[in-house]
C-alpha cells in the first residue's frame, strides 16, 4: 500500500482488519524494524498477501464488512503499536479537508450557472454543519470501506484492504460512506447511480452495532456524514466544470455528485431506524 502523505504520515496497524474473530496478515517491517517507509512525500506499508476472493455484496458479506469497520473503529492507536510513526490524518479528516473544499467553493460562487447554484449551496451547507461537530467520536477510520476493498478469506471472515486513504477522523465519516457505497456491485458494475437498497443498509447496520453502536449525536448527524465525502469529492468538480466551459461530461460529473448527495436522506433514515433498534 502506498499513498502520496502531505504530512508523511499513514495509517500502520500492525494487521490487516478482519471482520471475524481475529485478525489477518502481519505487516513486514522493514530492516529498522520500521512498519513504514517514508520516500519523497510517498509511504509505503506491506502486508504477507491476503488470500481470498472479492465479488459482489451479499447480506452475509455486508454484515461481515460492518462488523470489520466497526472493530476498526474500536481500536486506540497505543493498543497497536500505532503511536511510531503517528497515525496521520485521513482524507476525510475535517481539518485538512474541509479548508481545502471551502477555498474551491468559494472560488466558485461567482461564477455558477443558474442550473448548479441550488447544488453548490446545498454542498456549502454540508460542509458549514460538519465544522460544527469536532466533538464526536475519533476513530482510526479506512476512508474507502466498500466490497471492493473487502477480501472474503473464509466463510465468516472478510478482511479489509486497500489503506491509503485510511488515518485519523470521524468514525461516522466511515460508517456513513459505506452505508452509500454498499450500493455498488462489482461484477457486472452496478449503476453509480443509486437506489436504496433495505437489505444492503440492514445487514451493513447489523455488522457494525455488533461491534460499536454509533452515540445520539452521531445519529443525529448521520446524514451529512453520509454526504460530507461527496461533498469533499464536489469541491475539485466545479472549478473543473467552470474550466471546461461547464460541458456536457462536467456537468453529468456534477449531476451524479448531486444525486449521491439527495439520496444520501433515504439511506441515512433507513439506517437510524435500524441502528435505533439496537439502542
């Protein structure tokens, strides 16, 4: 695994995160005894190779997926040995993205077509909310928790891959961008475009509360966590759009965001109804 590290840190547990009763795969150390190699602006961690088969979503793989997440989100940095070199911040991390979203939206604010000014606010208003909520729960979080990053290793054992976006930040960040994304297929790709799914919202809701049975105040937040990532994705579209003379492909860029980000209200309600019920 390897990623480009503004801050030279990367998440480096110790194993990869399994979604049964233990954990997969040790990292190789290097030479020093090191977990991470730190190059140019690049990290690189290596694990013994993962074994397995990754396919479509099912209940039984989903429930696995949110069982993974929420250990995950149950792990403290000294608990593995993660403290040296530190955990650093993950894309989702309010701190270093949402700044950086904020500076292109307002960038752009001038210059919308009539179409996408509805859009740009609504994303702004999500941004504006998420600021608010530094207090909720840290967690080390996996920033990109899907069935394409999930390898089925046995029956009842899935185990996470795929850590570059990974590090410090919001545990409802995570939990909300696999409740979206939990919708995608593999094989044959499913639409980008998403229809809630209860069966897929349950299962991932049911994994996870075995696990961590997220607090009120993340509930209460759920939705724009859900369309926070979206958000942060939207924030390089516009000023792309504005650069290609708002064409046809930026635009359906755009719209697909927009999408993501209604539907987000139909998920997050079916998956509080289903977390309440673990409370």
């Amino acid at each position: 695994m390897c990623k480009e590290c503004e801050d030279g840190n990367v998440l480096a547990p110790t194993s990869v995160l399994g979604g049964g009763e233990q954990l997969y795969n040790e990292v190789i150390r290097t030479y020093t005894g090191a977990v991470v190699v730190t190059e140019q602006g690049w990290c690189v961690l290596m694990t013994t190779f993962i074994a397995g088969s990754v396919s479509n979503p099912t209940p039984a793989s989903l429930r696995l997926l949110g069982t993974a997440l929420g250990r995950l989100h149950r792990l403290t940095l000294d608990h593995y040995g993660l403290a040296d070199p530190p955990v650093g911040k993950s894309w989702l991390h309010l701190e270093r993205a949402v700044p950086h979203a904020l500076t292109h939206y307002i960038a752009t604010a001038s210059v919308l077509p009539a179409r996408w000014r509805a859009t740009h606010a609504a994303f702004c208003a999500t941004l504006q909310a998420m600021k608010q909520c530094r207090d909720l729960p840290q967690a080390i979080i996996h920033g990109d928790a899907w069935a394409g990053n999930i390898v089925q290793t046995e029956p009842e054992h899935v185990v996470l891959i795929d850590w570059e976006l990974a590090g410090q930040g919001l545990a409802i960040l995570d939990l909300g961008r696999l409740l979206l994304f939990c919708h995608e297929d593999l094989d044959p790709p499913s639409s980008l475009w998403i229809e809630p799914a209860t069966w897929r919202i349950e299962a991932v809701v049911d994994g996870y509360c075995q696990q961590r049975i997220p607090l009120l105040a993340e509930r209460g937040m759920l939705l724009e966590a859900m369309r926070y990532p979206i958000v942060i994705e939207a924030a390089s579209e516009f000023p792309r759009a504005q650069q290609h003379a708002w064409d046809e492909e930026s635009q359906e860029r755009l719209r697909l965001r927009e999408h993501w980000h209604n539907v987000s209200e139909a998920i997050a309600h079916q998956a509080v109804t289903r977390i309440n019920q673990y409370v």
